[in-house]
C-alpha cells in the first residue's frame, strides 16, 4: 500500500476528546517529519481506519467514547496481518502502575501522561524516521 507520503511518519490518532484531538492535531501538524492520516473516537471507528491507512505510528487514548485504548492495542498486537506493525504510543489521563503494564504488555514504545507530557510525546515523534 502506498502512503500518503513517504518522507513523513504517517500519524493514526485515537482520541475521543475534541479538544485534546484538536490540541494534539495542532502540534502535530507542527513537526515536518510527521502527517496525520486519520483519528477516530471510538475502538471500532480506530481499527477499521488502522487498517485502511497501515499508519506507521498509532497514539492511543485509553478512554473512548466506545471501546477503549486498551481493546485497540490488544487488536494490533494479536492481527499484525490486518493492521501491519505501526509502533504504538498511549496518551492518557489514566496512569496507574497497573494500566500502563496492561499497555507495555501489548508491546506499546511510549506511555504518556496528557496532563503533563505532551512536549515528551511530540519529541518521541520527532525522533521518529519514516
């Protein structure tokens, strides 16, 4: 499948909040190595554009408005044949110790706090090569 644009990490973001997708949209569009090929609210809605786009990095929210974050990373970890092998970062308000080894034991890359590290997680796409 050809991506939109090759030079770029192409960007899949699950979010169910309108003003943090808007937020983390905007900073997004602000990194030259990074394009966002789609966002989806809901667990549902997340997979079915996961597969269609093949994104090369997919941030997470745990809470959404159907589903969770936690049911889109199981997914992808058990169908890599559907959904390809996009690294998997989590962007949450919900930290605790025992969620975020629910999420790394779904071989996720990054773990994020929206109330505090937002500038963490655009660095860790920043880092990223296409």
């Amino acid at each position: 499948m050809k991506k939109p644009n090759e030079n770029k990490v192409n960007v899949l973001l699950v979010e169910d909040s309108p003003l943090i997708r808007e937020i983390v949209l905007e900073n997004l569009a602000g990194l030259d190595n990074a394009e966002v090929v789609s966002f989806a609210d809901k667990q549902s809605e997340a997979l079915v554009e996961i597969e269609k786009h093949q994104p090369d990095l997919v941030i997470v929210d745990l809470e959404l408005t159907e589903g969770n974050g936690l049911g889109v990373l199981a997914q992808l970890k058990a169908f890599p044949e559907k959904f390809g092998d996009p690294k998997k970062i989590v962007f949450t308000n919900h930290t605790s110790p025992l969620l975020k080894r629910k999420c790394e034991a779904t071989d996720i890359q990054g773990f994020f706090d929206k109330s505090y590290q937002l500038d963490e997680m655009l660095d860790y796409v920043s880092s990223m090569t296409a």
